[in-house]
C-alpha cells in the first residue's frame, strides 16, 4: 500500500520499521520538528526522522497541518493510508480525508481505557493489570475514532514504562501489519467506542513523580515503576531530592509514613500510609543509579530518619 507515516518517538520508528520490512511503499514520512534535548539542550531529530534519513525516505516536520500548503503536498501524493504513532501533532479534518482510508492510529491502551498522551504510565499508576496496542480509525476527536483491532498483553508486577512501552511497540507493530492486511481484503470492522468506559490520560508531568509517603505502599510501588524511566519518582532525604527507580511492597513494621523503618547490606525500607516499601535502586542529584548497597556503602542512613 502507499502509506504516508506520522510519528515521532522509539514506539513509532518501531512501527515505520515493521512497514518497511513488509514492503509497504512509504511515500512520505511525518515527525515533529528537532528539538532541544539532553543536558546541554543540543537540538535532537526524532527517532522516526533518524529511521527515515537512514533508508532515504521523504520527510516532512511541520510545526502544523493545517496549512494549505502541507495539505496540498498531502494530497498530492496520493496515499492510500495514513498510518500514525505517537505523532504529536493535531491532524485537522481536512488531513484525516485525504487518503482513500483515511488515517489509522497506533495507541497504546485498550480504548476507551486510557484516551490520551500518556497511556502506558497511566496504566501502571492504576494497577491495570492488562493494557494493549488499539488500532483506530482516526476522527477529530481526542483517541474517540472507531476501534478496528485491538490485541492485549499482560501487566506484570515488574514492569516499567520503559518495558511495558518496549512490550508494547512491538505488538503495535504486528497489529498494524495486520490491520493493513485486513483493509485490503476489506474485513476490517469497525466496532463503536462505548463513551462510558472512557479514561482519559493527562500528560506526566514531573510533580506527578513526588512521592506523598501518606499513599499505600502499593501505590508508590506503581508510582516507581510508572515513572521509570521518565520523570522518575523522587522524595526529599536532608534537604535533597532522592530519586526512587526499584523498589517492591514489603511486609516489614509499621512507623510514621515516610519514617527509615529497617536498613540492611541490600536495601533500607520506608514505612508509608498503609505497609512499607523495600528500596533498591536510587540516584542522588547529579549522580548515576546505584543499586542501594553501594548508595549505603557512602550514605550512613539512620533507623527512624524521614523521607518528605
């Protein structure tokens, strides 16, 4: 199929892959415009736009769509299919209607469940214990486009943002293929989403990471892993911001929330509003992740100090 592709991040440069690999004909490839990025703020291409230089595929990065101008170039092309992931920009409905069927979304949730910028994380903070990839008939709204496929996967007790997106991508990957498959053989169905069952994931951001040790072990415990590896949950230990990147739920004695309750060679516990919670991986301000026996090693905690 001719395919004009729209995304940005790793999750889509996954999927622009899998297109590739199956022969589709990429006829254009929209990603966001660079950006700064890392510690010395050095303007970055996206992972799509690194993906696409290296096999020669055209490239655009509007700042918008909804120019006369981009859409012209559009609808010159002459697609069959928009195929977006994780673009990141609005596209207007005069760009939805430009290929023959129109634009199909990559989303990481099972829609209705989690409509919006940060399923993956919102997902984990919830204690879902599945989520999935939604292929979707894009419409004006926000992730409310008819569902045409949906496959799920299983949340485990260990998983990150990073591996759940990691997991993720890939079955997105598959799905699309499919979902292509389908729509040329016309057996896609498109199935109405049921507006009751809809959640919406608001965008992360990095005072969503503070710890409150008033929460339950069990919701810090998806706090840690939700912001793994972005923002990355943090607490206040001596005036200084700690940052939290493995821990689990433990069954050790109770104290005031946020109070150093137990300290062993591997790990230190905290008490919090309900049970406590067994650190194991930590990072200080400007420093790198140490696993708590090293962290320990320089850092002579004490049973009954406070993490804020």
């Amino acid at each position: 199929m001719k395919i004009i592709f729209a995304g940005t991040p790793v999750f889509a440069a996954t999927a622009l892959d899998a297109l590739v690999q199956q022969h589709h004909e990429i006829v254009m490839v929209l990603t966001q415009p660079d950006r700064p990025a890392g510690r010395g703020m050095k303007l970055t291409s996206s992972a799509v736009k690194q993906f696409a230089q290296q096999h020669d595929m055209p490239l655009l990065q509007p700042v918008s769509l909804k120019t006369p101008d981009i859409q012209i170039q559009l609808k010159q092309l002459n697609a069959d299919v928009m195929v977006v992931a994780a673009y990141g920009l609005i596209l207007p409905q005069a760009v939805l209607t430009i290929p023959q069927y129109g634009c199909l979304n990559i989303h990481a949730s099972l829609l209705p469940r989690w409509r919006g910028a940060a399923p993956i994380q919102r997902a984990i903070l919830a204690g879902d214990q599945e989520t999935g990839i939604t292929i979707m008939q894009m419409d004006a709204g926000l992730d409310t486009g008819d569902i045409l496929l949906q496959r799920s996967l299983s949340v485990t007790l260990e998983d990150t943002t990073q591996t759940l997106h990691d997991k993720l991508a890939h079955l997105g990957s598959s799905c699309i293929i499919d979902a292509l498959s389908l729509l040329q053989q016309k057996q896609l169905k498109p199935l109405k989403q049921v507006e009751s069952s809809a959640t919406y994931a608001a965008k992360i951001i990095k005072t969503d990471a503070a710890i409150d040790w008033q929460k339950s072990a069990q919701q810090i415990d998806y706090m840690v892993r939700a912001f793994n590896p972005n923002p990355g949950a943090y607490t206040s230990l001596r005036g200084d911001i700690l940052k939290i990147w493995q821990a689990k739920p433990s069954a050790e004695g109770k104290g005031k929330p946020g109070e150093i309750i137990s300290i062993d060679s591997q790990s230190f516990t905290v008490s919090c509003g309900t049970g406590s919670l067994q650190i194991s991986t930590v990072q200080k301000p400007g420093g790198t992740k140490l696993n708590a026996a090293v962290y320990l090693s320089g850092n002579s905690l004490q049973l009954g100090e406070m993490l804020l």
